[in-house]
C-alpha cells in the first residue's frame, strides 16, 4: 500500500476528506519521527512498536571485489509488531 493508497482508505473509512487524511497521516509521520529522534519509543497497544536501535560499528564485505569495507555506527528506526497485528495476519 503506497501513501496515496493509505490515505484514500483513511478518508473513505473515517468519513472524512482526502485533505483531512492527509494533514492526519502527515502529522502521525512526524509526531513519530519527532519521538523517535528524541531517543524515546512510540508504542500502541495491540498493534506495535516503533522504536531506535543503535547498530555497533563492523567490518563488511564489498560483494563485487571481496575487500574488507568499515561499516560505521548508526541509529535506527524498527517496528516490532505487536500481539494484537499478529494475530490479526496469521492464517
């Protein structure tokens, strides 16, 4: 489901307009974002989590030449599902 497809279904299953579920969908995104810059974590009971994750520094490899490449440190966002989404999508 790509954004435009996101917000089409929140404004036909919420009643409101396209305009509205944008400004909706647009303010979510960057609450979260916000938060989750802050270092703090963003979870909805039953659906799941969103929060930062910091991977250590570590050697790779370049796939085309074999040559050790440094791969630096960095943050990361990740989502962790909760109970309630995967119960929702098992068959």
């Amino acid at each position: 489901m790509t954004k435009d497809e996101m917000i089409a279904a929140m404004a036909d299953s919420s009643g409101i307009s396209k305009k509205q579920a944008t400004e909706a969908l647009g303010a979510f995104m960057e609450n979260v974002t916000n938060t989750l810059k802050q270092g703090k974590k963003v979870s909805f009971s039953g659906f799941g989590t969103f929060d930062v994750s910091n991977r250590k520094a570590r050697t790779g490899r370049n796939p085309q030449t074999g040559a050790a490449i440094n791969i630096p440190a960095t943050t990361v966002p990740v989502f962790r599902a909760g109970k309630g989404l995967k119960e929702a999508i098992r068959k």
